[in-house]
C-alpha cells in the first residue's frame, strides 16, 4: 500500500471544472489546504455555519467536523455535498465548484495594526480604520475580510469597507464594527477602546469579491453592517470604470441604520450606473420615512422578477442572505453559481444554533 493510500502524506484534492489541485495533509480539512496553497476555493465563515464553501462530491471520501445542520443538511450530505471548511478527506478526493478559476489565492498575513479613527456612524456602528504597517504590501480583493486575533486566541471576523486602492492614499483598512451587547470584542469598540490602540489582524481571507470577468448587470444586497464589503466593491467599480448596471438595495429596521446613506447617494451621483434602493423594515412614524417598507430581499424581486441573466451580491444577516438565495433561485431564475454571499454570523448566532442541535 502506497503512502498516498494510507494518508500518511496526505490526499490530493482536485477541483473541476478548473483543473486545479492540490494535497491535504493528514486531519487537514479540505479548505484549510486550499488557502495554503493559494487556490481560491468559495467560503465564508470557516466554522461549519454559514455554507459557502458546499460544493459537489464527485469522487471520494470526505468526514465532516462539527457543523452547523443548516449548513449541511443529512439529506444534502447523502446526496455528494460537503463543507470544505470542516471536511477532512479520507482518500483522494474530486470536488465540483464553478467559483474556482485559474486565479490565485492572495497570501495571508499577520500583522499589527493601530486604531487611527474611530467614529460613530450611528448609535451601534462604529467606523474604525486601522493603520497598516509602514512599507507593508497587505493585498486583498475588495469585499474580503479580516480577523481580530484577541489576546485570549479568540478570533472576529469584519470586512473591509474600502477598496485596496485606497490604501495607498495612507488612510489604512477602514471596518464598520456593529455593537453586540455582551460581545466580547464589541463591547471593547464601544467602551474601552481608544485611537493609537495595537490590534493583530489576519487576512485577507473569504471568496466574496466582484467577478469582473463577466458583463452581467448586478444587484447588490445589504442588510445592516453587511454594506461594509459592499461600499469597498462599489469603491472598486468606480476606481477600474467598471460600467454594469448595478443596483444597490441597503435594509435596515429604521432609517438610521443606513448609516452611510448620504455617501451612496453622493456615488449615484458620480456614477451614472448605479441605483440606490433603500429599503426599512420597522419605520416608526417619528421617522418620517417616505421609502420602500418591508423585507431588503423582496423588494429585489418586486422590481426584478427576472433574474436569470444577474449577478447577486448578499451581505448581511444570515435570514437575509439565506432568504434571498432560496428566493432568487426557486422564483426569480437566477443561476445558483451566479449568487455570491457573505453572511454575518455573530458568536452568538453560532452558539445558539450549536443549543438547537
């Protein structure tokens, strides 16, 4: 028996359509391999709770870890599906993901980073920009994100809210941090937290980035702190004159949570392409509010029933993201390798979902 039988050196993961491949060490999950050794494999959360990262078995062995039953259902799991981030194969294995090109992963890093800014947007956003290393050459796609490295080991995830070109500019890695009472990092931002403080940070990690090699018109949905990924992708179309049609559609429960409303409609402005739909959920009457009511993902498929030939963008809430795709692709026709997602799950999402096991 050969030592690629046994696993003692590892499997060979292969991915088609594209080709690309590359060895899983032993107890190695799948994902984990991918990113070191530079294959953009889809994925968000890394933790077994999000599900961007499901992609088709086609040949293979594959154990899950611990992961989260909405991610993975047993049915979808019988029928060849797996979570790369928390499957470790037992053989050679061939997966299935359209989203994987002959592109590179970016490297990752680690890195020290001082608080230059810190800013209130609203009652529970907070922007904070984080000022890089001096000569450092941090690269990352617009839409990625990073994660704090607390000093208890403990790991927050947050996107970039600008686009790399920005950095050159000397204004570092801006973040639109949302308060979670109780949380262990937010109520840090919130509190204690003061400029010129040192935070460790690494990245840039996630598959959420605009696919620029195609033509298609775009909507982009956010709900809540989800616009911070989208406002670097904007940033991005802008800076490359990228000319799709785009719709922006941003929900909140009130109108204050649109807390950067004024600098998108300043974007509409400046670029005749883009559309700005702002949607609330709970206005109240001392709010004035004289827009779209209701469900950010329904007003999408009010104005566009047809979605076939589009591209999606979801940031947000997990319902949100979740909601939306099962919508647009039941209803609307939308391809499911054309809706690209970046759900924010909270430890207090995963920790609730782990009791309803």
């Amino acid at each position: 028996m050969t030592s690629s039988e046994t696993g003692t050196q590892g499997f060979q993961i292969t991915v088609q359509p594209s080709g690309r491949a590359f060895t899983a060490g032993p107890g190695e999950a799948i994902l984990a391999a991918g990113i070191r050794a530079g294959i953009g494999l889809p994925y968000g959360c890394k933790d077994g709770a999000c599900g961007s990262c499901k992609c088709r078995k086609l040949e293979g062995i594959v154990v899950h870890g611990p992961h989260q039953s909405k991610a993975l259902s047993a049915e979808e799991e019988a029928n060849g599906f797996v979570l790369t981030c928390c499957g470790v194969p037992h053989s050679n294995v061939v997966l299935e993901s359209r989203q994987v090109t002959s592109e590179g992963a970016l490297p990752i890093k680690k890195m020290p980073t001082r608080v230059s800014v810190m800013e209130r947007k609203s009652h529970d956003v907070m922007l904070l920009k984080l000022q890089l290393p001096a000569n450092d050459n941090f690269t990352y796609h617009a839409g990625q994100y990073v994660e704090f490295i607390l000093r208890d080991g403990a790991r927050r995830s947050y996107s970039m809210a600008n686009a790399p070109h920005t950095l050159a500019a000397g204004g570092g890695l801006e973040l639109h941090i949302r308060h979670m009472p109780g949380g262990k990092f937010t109520d840090q931002v919130f509190t204690t937290m003061k400029e010129k403080e040192i935070l460790r940070v690494e990245g840039p990690y996630g598959s959420f980035y605009l696919r620029e090699d195609s033509s298609k018109p775009i909507v982009l949905l956010a709900s809540g702190t989800g616009f911070a990924p989208i406002k670097a992708v904007i940033e991005q179309m802008q800076f490359k004159g990228i000319t799709r049609p785009v719709t922006l559609y941003w929900g909140g429960r009130r109108p204050a949570d649109l807390y950067m409303d004024e600098w998108i409609k300043a974007k509409v402005a400046e670029m005749p392409h883009l559309r700005y739909v702002p949607v609330v959920s709970d206005a109240l009457p001392e709010d004035g509010w004289t827009g779209r009511t209701g469900f950010v993902h329904l007003a999408v498929l009010n104005d566009l029933p047809d979605l076939s030939g589009y591209q999606v963008y979801a940031c947000g809430a997990p319902i949100v993201v979740d909601s939306a795709k099962t919508a647009y692709t039941t209803q609307a026709g939308l391809p499911e390798d054309e809706f690209y997602a970046d759900a924010f799950i909270t430890e207090a999402d995963k920790a609730r979902d782990a009791e309803s096991v």
